[in-house]
C-alpha cells in the first residue's frame, strides 16, 4: 500500500498496481504499455459533447479515435474538470456498457467555478452505440437529491494498450 496526500488534507492509501482498476485479472494485465499523447480536449459539454449534464443521468462518449487515442486502446489517462455544479455531488467514469463504479472521480461544492482531478479510466471494449456514434466511455453526475447540473471537461493525455 502507498500512501498519496492531495490538497484539502485528503490522504488516500491505493495498492500501487495500475492493472487492478480493470476487469480482467492483473495477470492478464502485465503487458500494457503506457503511450502519452500532447494534452487533448476530448469532451467539453460547454461546446458540445451533449450539452450540460443533469444530475442522475448517464453520458455516453467517445474517447478512441479521439486526440491520438487508437481503436485499440484498453484504457485512458485524463484530466476530467467539472464546471460550475450547481449542487453538491459527485462526478464518476466507467467503461460504457460496464458497471457503474463505487468510487467517484472528483467530489465537490455547489457553485464551484472548476475542479480537477486526474484520473486513469479503463475504456469499453466492446463501444456501446450513442447518439454521438460508438461510445466507449460513460460519465455521470450524482447528488444526494437528484437534481442538479453541470459541465465537464476531459482532457487526455495518454492511453494504455
């Protein structure tokens, strides 16, 4: 275990094995090499991308063949911003067509004007259909009460494969 402190005095202990945040066993898993790309915008619910997020609602999109990002890519690194979330919640990412996670993304505020947090995310591998056209990754927003929205911002800046 390792041990990891982030600003706000928040201390996170993780198993410092990058393999276990996937689906198939770690074994399975040796043989991914990381590819960094230049730090692209890949979604932007501000300028499209599905326009604003409401709260307790699911958001398919597509990261492979995006900024770099190949078809064959298992998964990705990313900085995903939230903006302006006009109640307090929670922001989460999961492979489309996979199972919503346990854990969250990035906490926040309401009215918070950004916030970002970086973030390797494992990719569908098997891209579910969308209106945007084969998604692979799903992204949501969840408060205590349902209600709310915002923007995202995601940001790659590499993959695994």
């Amino acid at each position: 275990m390792r041990s990891i402190r982030f600003g706000r005095g928040l201390v996170l202990a993780l198993p410092f094995v990058v393999a276990g945040a996937f689906s198939q066993p770690a074994e399975a898993q040796q043989g991914l090499q990381f590819y960094a790309v230049t730090p692209c915008r890949a979604v932007d619910t501000r300028s499209g991308s599905g326009g604003i997020i409401p709260a307790a609602t699911e958001r398919k999109v597509i990261i492979k063949n995006v900024c770099g990002i190949p078809p064959d890519a298992k998964a990705v690194s990313l900085n995903a911003t939230v903006v302006f979330p006009n109640t307090d919640g929670f922001f989460s990412m999961w492979p489309s067509g996979g199972v919503f996670p346990v854990v969250s993304t990035i906490n926040f505020l309401a009215g918070e004007p950004a916030l970002a947090n970086g973030a390797v995310v494992p990719l569908s591998l098997n891209p579910v259909a969308c209106p945007l056209g084969n998604c692979d990754l799903s992204i949501a927003y969840g408060t205590a009460s349902g209600t709310g929205s915002l923007h995202a911002v995601l940001d790659v800046t590499g993959y695994f494969k």
